[in-house]
C-alpha cells in the first residue's frame, strides 16, 4: 500500500492525559503534513484541533463516554452534543460494557440512537466502541448485530486503554457480524506496518493510532 492511501486510512489519535496545547497544537501539524483521515483529540481540545486544521483535508474526532463507557446516557448525549457543537465531525463513542455482557441490546440501543440520530442529521459520523478484548465472541457478536440494525457507521476495536488492542480475529469476527453499510475501525496498540496491513485485511477501513509517523514511514520503506 501506497503511504499515502495508507494515511488516508488514519485517525491519529492525540488522547494522551497530560497533554498540553501545545502538545496538540504540534499533533496536529503533524497530521497535516501526514494528511492523515483526521485527528482523533480529546472532548475539550476540539474546537482549537479545528482552529489549527482550517484550510487542510484532516477531519476533527473526538471521543464520547472514554474510556469506560459507564457515563449515563444522557452526559453521552450532552457531550456529543457539545463536541458537534464545536466543529467535531466524527464521533467515537465507548460503548456501556457492563451492558454488552449482560446482553442488554435494548439498553445499548437506547444510548446510541439518540446520538446515531443527531449526527445523521448533521452529516457526521458515529463510531460505537465495544473494548473487544474485554468481551467474549458472543457479546461482540451481539453488540455488532445490535449496532449494525441501527445503523451506525463504524463499530471499532478498542479505546486504546482497556486490557487489549486490535486484533485480527476481532476484526475478522467484527466485520462478519456487521452489515455491509456497517465498516469496522480497529485501534489500540497498532505500532507496525505488518500489524496495520494484517488488519486491513482482515476488514479493517480505518485505524486508530499514535504511531503514525512510523507506520508512514515503514510504508515508505517498503516501495523502495
């Protein structure tokens, strides 16, 4: 894969708790040169990852529920209300774990429509979390059915920090489970080019990462 398709592929996540502005600020410049997909930032950072994107082609996300997903519906609600608000275009929402694995598909339907309905209306993009590493085949299974009858548009890996990453079977598992109009975001320690290519390949049509620099590079590295 060209580096460029491949960057095209990337949410470059700048989700680190101590981050400062300028740490943000330098992400985003980053992103930039990379042209990566967009930017994946913090709740309170979205309106300035906007501000330092104007005149590029990388998108602003943000996070909703992160990362546990426990928040009751309406805070999720609000929050992504507010990061819409803001200039967000994408939003990346934490499941309720504790609902999944007690397959409570109704609970996990009634906090995501609200917000799937919100950003239809204004043309963005929800992305629901499910932490597969933390959940057994079935649940996936079931959340992904779930999700897929709604609608949304992506159902994705991980948050990044929980007990695992990405792997190749969830995503395979994920993307068998979901609807064709249903794409799968894989994410959370994706640090090599094998790694990115496999999941790709197993149906992945976007990744989350904060090694973006060395996948690009890798990448590069190959076509010589």
């Amino acid at each position: 894969m060209r580096p460029e398709d491949l960057a095209r592929m990337i949410d470059h996540a700048l989700l680190k708790p101590m981050q400062t502005d300028a740490d943000l600020k330098q992400g985003c410049l980053q992103a930039a040169g990379w042209n990566v997909f967009s930017v994946c930032v913090r709740p309170c950072e979205v309106r300035l990852a906007v501000q330092e994107l104007k005149g590029s082609s990388v998108q602003v996300g943000t996070v909703i529920g992160f990362p546990q997903g426990g928040h009751h519906p309406r805070i999720k609600l609000a929050e992504a209300a507010q990061a819409l608000a803001d200039g967000a275009s994408e939003l990346d929402m934490v499941a309720n774990l504790g609902k999944i694995r007690e397959n409570s598909w109704s609970y996990l339907t009634d906090e995501v429509a609200p917000i799937l309905e919100m950003t239809r209306r204004q043309k963005r993009i929800l992305k629901v979390i499910l932490e597969t590493a933390m959940l057994s085949a079935e649940e996936k299974i079931g959340a992904c059915e779930t999700l897929g009858r709604l609608g949304v548009d992506f159902v994705k890996t991980s948050t990044g920090y929980g007990d695992g990453g990405a792997t190749v079977d969830d995503v395979r598992l994920m993307r068998g489970a979901s609807p064709a109009g249903v794409q799968v975001k894989a994410s959370g320690g994706i640090r090599t080019l094998e790694q990115a290519m496999a999941l790709v390949e197993a149906g992945a049509t976007r990744l989350g990462t904060a090694s973006t620099g060395s996948l690009l590079q890798a990448a590069e590295a190959a076509l010589r």
